[in-house]
C-alpha cells in the first residue's frame, strides 16, 4: 500500500480564484491531503460534492448567488446526503457569533478557521484532518475572543483558565475529562462551577460572552449524548424521537416495514487474498455509499456487519411507501456500489458485487440495551426473510423481494422464481427478482443446477 492510500479527499468551494488556488497549494503541503475538486457556487459546491463524494469540504460562508450563508448552507446539504462528511468553514469574521452559531447545531464534524490565519503553520491541514476523523475545531483567534470577555476581574486559578479554554475550544467533555485525567461527570460539575464564578458581578459584555459559552457546551453535551446514547450508526431523527419521549426506551412498537439486507459476493475470498488495510479502505469506502443511498431514500440504517448491511424503512417513523423507498435504495446501492468499483478497477482492487434482499411485513421494534449501550432492535419473521431472500439474490448486482414487497410496488418489473425452501422456515417462498425497468426476463442463475422455468410476476 501506498502513503497515498491514507490520503484525504478534499473539496474546495470559494468564488474567488486566487483564494482556491491559495488555500490549493497549502494543503498540498500537508502531504496527506488531495484535493479532488473545486467549486465557486451553492449548485457547483453539492453537485461536485456528489459526484466526487470526498471526506472533507472546506468552503468559503459568503458565495454565489446571493453572497449570504451559501457555503455553509450548501454545506449542511451535503453532510444531508453525505452523512460523516468533516465541513471546514474559512471565514473572515472574526465575531465568535458566527462560529458559536455554526457548533451550537451540536454536530460534531465542523471546524471554523479565519482566512486571515489559515497560512499560520499547519493550522487548516489541521482542521482538515480533525473534522475528517468526526472532531471539531475552533481558529485560536476565536477561542480567545470567547473567554476574554468572560474572564473579566473574576480572578481565575490556572485550573479554571485551562477548564475555561478547553470549553471555548469546543472539546468534548470526554475529551476534557481523559485530558484532566478526571470523569465526565466531575468535568460536568467543574464547568456549572467555573460558570457560577464567572457570573458573580458579571458586566453586560461578560453576561454576553457566558450565553456563547453556555450555548456551546450545550451543544457539547447534546451531541455526546446523542453520540452515546444511540451510536453513529444510527440516525439524528430517531435521537430527536428520544429526546422527545425518553420512555421510548423499552417499549414495543408494532409496524409495518420492509427491510433491506446486502450482502458482498465473494467477500471472504476477496478478505484472504487482500492486504487488511486496504480491504479497511475498501470497506469504509463500500458503507459510506451504501449509507447515503439508504438514508437518501429516508431508510434507517440498523447495522453493518463486515460486508453486510441491514436497514428498515417505515421504522422508527411509518412511511406509507416504505417498500418502494426501499427498492429505490437497493436500485441506487447497486449503482453507486459500481461506481465506486470502477474506480477501484483503476487500482486493481477486487469490487464488491451485491446480493440484496427485501421482505416487507411486521415487526416488533424496540430501543433496547443497557446504561452503556443501546439499539434499536427489530424482530420478527420479516427480519429473517429478509435475509434469506438476500441468499437467493445471484449474481452480484441482483435484488430479489418477497411477494408482499412486490404487491406495494406496482410500477417496478420483477419475475417469479420458483418456489424454495429456505433455512427456519416449513413452506418453500415465493420470491421475485427485480428486473430493470426495460430489461429482459431472464431465468435464475444463481450457480446452481437449476432447471426450473422463471415466471413473469404479475400483481
């Protein structure tokens, strides 16, 4: 593997050229940034974003077309469809408003530098590499103009000085504790105290710069919490569902849903013959495109297992058309799964075919674990259905449903295959296979001897 193999891909949106070409060539210093596109507008920023799927944008706020909040607004759209990717915001204000405005959404991932400093060291290489591994960051400038004000004549000890910097940084309270060798929990009650000495005969300047502090470690804790409580693998919507019923925990819904599960052909075969940190890439690269179409599509994704993934859709939320949304993902998985195969083809690695099954009906759902973890659990027939029909889908690139899935979709193309038996349950199934929406009827082929005629499935 090559030292380029570690590299992090960067999308760069400024209108102004000079700017891009500048902040270019710092990165290139860095060594282990590329570069892969550049943007001067809102619509060039997401389509190059989409086409280009890198780990980092870093963007200018002030663009093109009305010269307001494009950058960070364009921003925000593709963290929408390209969740984890870092955002790096270049900024020539210098008010703490604006970066306290950016962190307080609670979403870990955001850097906000001055372009004035930028040059300064490795200060934006920095950045970059911080909000590409899930951190934030605030310009140093920043940090200085938020706890100036509020130190005041409060006569601070160096303990809460450190306390009070590492809070206008905007570091985790984790992170504060593992540095102070302490708890979260004491870091906690460390900040409510350094904020009660603050305050004590706080003039209007200070007051103002306490409500920016508040706001920020806020943020801080909303986003460990959510981070916590319900993991990275699991979508802001059903953090916001906790929030909002914290007896969510432990009770049982009955839904109707239809769940996806994909599965990598040939993976083992491709795992032995790879080098393990190169098959790693390979395999973040393969959820990072199969995230984005199953949550592009409304999907929640509940888990991935090595090369295998599993999401519902009309969970936790119902969704009327949830087996359509989930044909349109499967549809998008394998196309997006191609794309990222060909370009790995240009290296010579080995492409991840898929095999994707969908089964529609109901399921029990439930937020269910312990005070260290919990997960959102389905369980049900439908689950493991699921999962046989995803064995049944061969070769690579085939999808095949169960009837239900096929009876709410009836502007997709599928064919009957014929009756099996699958492992858990008595009765052989009935499955189809989806069919291009102007492809032929082929039978199945799935390296098997099989001799069986296919049937063009009619509802």
């Amino acid at each position: 593997m090559t030292s380029a193999d570690a590299h992090i891909t960067v999308l760069l949106a400024d209108d102004n050229l000079l700017v891009r070409e500048g902040v270019r060539a710092l990165l290139r210093v860095a060594g282990d940034v590329d570069v892969v596109a550049m943007a001067e507008d809102y619509d060039s920023l997401v389509a190059r974003a989409v086409e280009h799927r890198p780990q980092v944008v870093v963007t200018d706020i002030r663009m093109p077309p009305r010269f307001a909040d494009e950058g960070i607004e364009a921003a925000k759209e593709v963290r929408k469809r390209m969740p984890g990717t870092g955002i790096v915001v270049l900024s020539q204000y210098d008010d703490p408003e604006y970066a306290v405005a950016l962190l307080a959404q609670g979403a870990a991932g955001y850097a906000y530098l001055l372009k004035e400093r930028v040059a300064d060291g490795d200060r934006l290489a920095r950045a970059v590499r911080e909000v590409a591994a899930g951190g934030s960051m605030l310009d140093p400038e920043i940090v200085q103009a938020l706890v100036t004000p509020a130190r005041g004549g409060a006569g601070l000890s160096a303990d809460e000085e450190r306390l009070l910097t590492m809070v206008a940084e905007g570091r985790a309270v984790k992170a504060i504790a593992a540095t102070l060798q302490s708890t979260p929990e004491a870091v906690d009650h460390a900040v409510e105290d350094l904020f009660l000495h603050l305050a004590r005969d706080a003039s209007a300047g200070v007051r103002g710069a306490l409500k920016r502090l508040r706001t920020l470690h806020r943020a801080i804790l909303e986003r460990e919490e959510q981070g916590e409580t319900l993991t990275r693998l699991l979508p802001s919507g059903l953090a916001e569902k906790l929030r909002a019923d914290p007896g969510a925990v432990g009770r049982t819904e009955r839904l109707v849903v239809t769940v996806l599960m994909s599965d990598v052909r040939g993976y083992s075969g491709i795992a032995e013959r790879a080098d393990p940190t190169t098959l790693a890439r390979q395999l973040n690269a393969h959820r990072r495109a199969m995230n984005g179409a199953i949550l592009e599509q409304g999907g929640t994704v509940m888990q991935y297992v090595g090369d295998a993934v599993m999401a519902v859709f009309g969970a936790p939320f119902p969704q009327p058309d949830h087996a359509e949304r989930a044909l349109r993902a499967a549809a998008e998985m394998h196309s997006r799964q191609a794309a990222v195969d060909t370009e790995w083809a240009a290296e010579g690695l080995e492409p991840f075919g898929m095999g994707i099954g969908l089964s529609t009906g109901e399921v029990a759902a439930a937020l269910l674990g312990s005070d260290e973890r919990l997960e959102y659990t389905l369980v049900g027939d439908t689950v493991n259905l699921a999962q046989r029909l995803q064995d049944l889908a061969r070769p690579a690139g085939t999808t095949v449903v169960s009837e239900a899935t096929a009876d709410l979709a009836p502007r997709e193309l599928f064919e009957r295959l014929p009756p099996v038996r699958v492992k858990g349950r008595d009765a052989a199934v009935t499955a189809c296979r989806v069919l291009p929406p102007a492809g032929p009827r082929h039978g199945v082929d799935d390296g098997a001897d099989d001799t069986a005629e296919v049937e063009e499935y009619s509802r």
